[in-house]
C-alpha cells in the first residue's frame, strides 16, 4: 500500500533518543525540550516557543491566553479539521464558523472583516478571539484580520498546525504574524515528535504564561503550590529529541514535498482535476497534496475504495466543522465554498520519502480509476 502519508525518520533520530535513554532523561526534564524550543523559533525567526504535549493542547492554551472563556466568541474558519474547534470547546466560548474562500480553501477573512464591522456599526456581538487556520500547507490571507486586530483590538491565534514552513513572500512566515502561532507535530505532520505540539509569540509574558498553564500552573519549584487550573501539556525529553532531529531535516522535507507537488501538476495534467490552491503571494509548505475532483460523475468514497483495492491510499478532506455533530448548531457565516471543497477534494499520498515510482505508479492508478466505467456507473447509481 502506497500511504497517504508517513514520517520520514532517516537523521539522527534513533541517536537522539539513544541519548535520552543513556542519560534517563525521558520525561519533561531534560536538554532535548529547550534545544527544540530554541531551534524552532530561530527557524521561524520568533522570539519565543514553547513546547507542548500536542497541536491542540497548544491552541487551547493560547485561546485561554488570549481571552477565549465562557461567554467569548471565538472565529474560526468552517473548512478545517475539528482539532481546531474543539479547542475553542474546550475553553467554553461560543464559536463563529467562518467559510473558506475558493483562492486558499482557508477563511474567507474579507468576509469575516466586513461582518465585524457591519455588526461593530450595529452594535452586534463581535469575536473576542479569530482563530485562523492555515490549512493543507497554503497561508491564509490575513490582511483584513491584522486590520481588525488594530481597529477593534481583537487579537489572532494561528494554528499552523499543517503548515511549517509556509509563509507570505517574500515573508513571514506563518504562525509569526498573530498573538501566538500555534503547531502540531503529529505523526503525520511536516515534522513530527510522535505527537507534540509548539506555541510561539513574540511576547515574554504570553510565553511565561503559557509555560505555567501547561505545567499545572506550578507556582514555585519544587512544591505542591498551583494559582489556578492548569493542565498537564507538557513535551517529553524523549519526543523533543526526535523534534530536534526532524527540525534539522525541515528544509530536505520541504524540498522533497515541494518536488512531490510539482510532479503531480505535471503528470495529472491530462485528467479532470483541478490542482491545489497556490496564491501567487504564497510559498506553500505542501503538506498534503489535495485535488478537486472536476466530473460529478467521479464518487470520492468510491475513488478511495477503489485506491485502497489498488494499493494506494487517497483520503477526503474534511467534512466542514458546521457538519459535525457537535457543532451543528454553531453560529456561521456562510459555508458553501467549504461544502463545495469538501464534496469534491480528495488528498494524494504525499509522504516526503514518496518515491518517483511511488508516485508514478500512484497518478497511473488514479488515471485508471477516473477513466473506469466502472467507477462512473456506480456514481450513476449512486445518484
Ligand atoms: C488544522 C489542525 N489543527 C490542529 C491539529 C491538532 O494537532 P494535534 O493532532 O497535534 O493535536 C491538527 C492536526 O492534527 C490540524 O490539522
């Protein structure tokens, strides 16, 4: 089975973890955590990071951080995975589920701009937090936010979780241009710690503030005394070392992807799909490779079914959040680009040790299973 995606552990991983091992430093004390804090916000030219147990304990500390509670609304875009939204859940806010826009598949940001102030004219409940995700690799446009954080002073979290290592040209890069910028590094992410997650901020307090929140909110060392309600978020030694050794392969990794995604362009040219999004004030990281199916007559979960019987795995994206069941009621604006992405777009493997056999053998399937008879009859009956 050709994966959809699967780490890449060919550094000095195994020799990191030796080096835990050795010095029985496996838990959260130990030099691997504050090694990767520092070389992954020099990477990102960020002030400060801090490591954490995984991508969505990170943005549920910094939604609390930045003032997400009971009775707060929080912005979010509609089309992302539900990571990000149950983080607001988690803080107790209300959510604003904002439609993706069809240039970046990520938030429609003028849209949420113009509501905020329509409803700051009518004196309308505005979000007291946005949460802006960057989905699939591909900055969102972030303009009309930063507006609205210098008119009305409502602040930004980043999940970047899917794309270290993408930015606005000629820069930044994202998660450095909000409050806090938050990442995963989940097994399936550009770079993983088995999982993991980093919060960065150019501000001191923030990052003090943050690092008491995910350690129990410890008053002193060394003794049992807590000032609030904290959480056990904290990074192993043993994970922050296989951090430090896939951060030394970020840029090999971004390459490789980079080649992935041009392969593809090239070689799906022929068949009825329309490629991912690429603004041309981006640089992507291409975390996963993902397409619209262009015929109505190709059925996703049968293009998948059909991939799994021929030894490749293509995924769908995801359903939007306003889809789950657990945010079904929640309020949104809009929603029918997101719905549109969803019923039509299909993630390629994209593992950065993809072979060019791999891949080749991968579009020569996807180009079987589009053109089968087979296929379109069963979207036919389907309907
Ligand atoms: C957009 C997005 N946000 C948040 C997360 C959560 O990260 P984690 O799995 O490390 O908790 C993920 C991925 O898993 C994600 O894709």
């Amino acid at each position: 089975m050709i994966p959809l995606v699967v780490p890449e552990l060919a550094g000095n991983e195994a020799r990191y973890l030796q080096e835990c091992v050795t010095s029985g430093y496996v838990s959260s004390a130990g030099p691997f955590v504050g090694r990767f804090e520092r070389e992954f916000a020099a990477q990102l030219g960020a002030e400060h990071a801090v490591a954490c147990a995984s991508g969505t304990a990170a943005l549920h500390v910094a939604l609390r951080l930045l003032g997400a509670g009971p009775g707060k609304l929080v912005a979010v875009s509609d089309f992302t995975f539900i990571a990000s939204a149950n983080a607001i859940s988690y803080t107790g806010a209300d959510m604003l589920l904002v439609d993706s826009e069809p240039r970046t598949w990520n938030m429609d940001t003028e849209l949420l701009h113009d509501e905020v102030v329509r409803r700051a004219r009518n004196g309308g409940r505005l979000p007291d937090v946005i949460e802006i995700v960057h989905v699939l690799g591909h900055p969102a446009d972030v303009e009309p936010l930063l507006e609205l954080r210098n008119r009305f002073g409502i602040p930004i979290v980043e999940d970047a979780a899917e794309s270290l290592g993408a930015s606005w040209k000629p820069g930044p890069q994202v998660g450095t241009v909000g409050d806090i910028g938050c990442f995963s590094f989940n097994g399936n992410k550009l770079i993983t710690t088995g999982g993991g997650g980093m919060m960065v901020t150019g501000d001191v307090v923030i990052a003090a503030q943050a690092r008491h929140l995910i350690n129990q909110a410890k008053a002193a060392e060394d003794q049992y005394i807590h000032d609030t309600v904290g959480y056990n978020y904290r990074l192993a030694n043993t994970s922050a070392a296989l951090g430090v050794a896939q951060l030394e392969r970020l840029a090999d990794i971004r390459r490789a992807k980079a080649r992935i995604a041009s392969r593809y362009a090239s070689w799906l040219r022929d068949l009825p799909v329309s490629r991912p999004p690429h603004a041309e004030w981006a640089e992507p990281s291409y975390w996963l490779y993902s397409v619209l199916l262009d015929d109505p007559r190709d059925e996703l979960d049968d293009v998948v079914a059909a991939g799994v019987d021929s030894g490749v795995q293509f995924r769908r994206l995801w359903p939007p959040i306003h889809r789950q069941a657990p945010y079904e009621e929640a309020e949104r604006l809009g929603g029918g680009v997101a719905e549109r992405i969803y019923g039509r777009g299909l993630s390629l493997p994209s593992s950065a040790g993809l072979t060019e056999n791999e891949q080749y053998a991968t579009c020569t399937k996807l180009r079987s299973i589009l053109n089968s008879p087979i296929i379109k009859n069963m979207g036919a009956n389907a309907r």
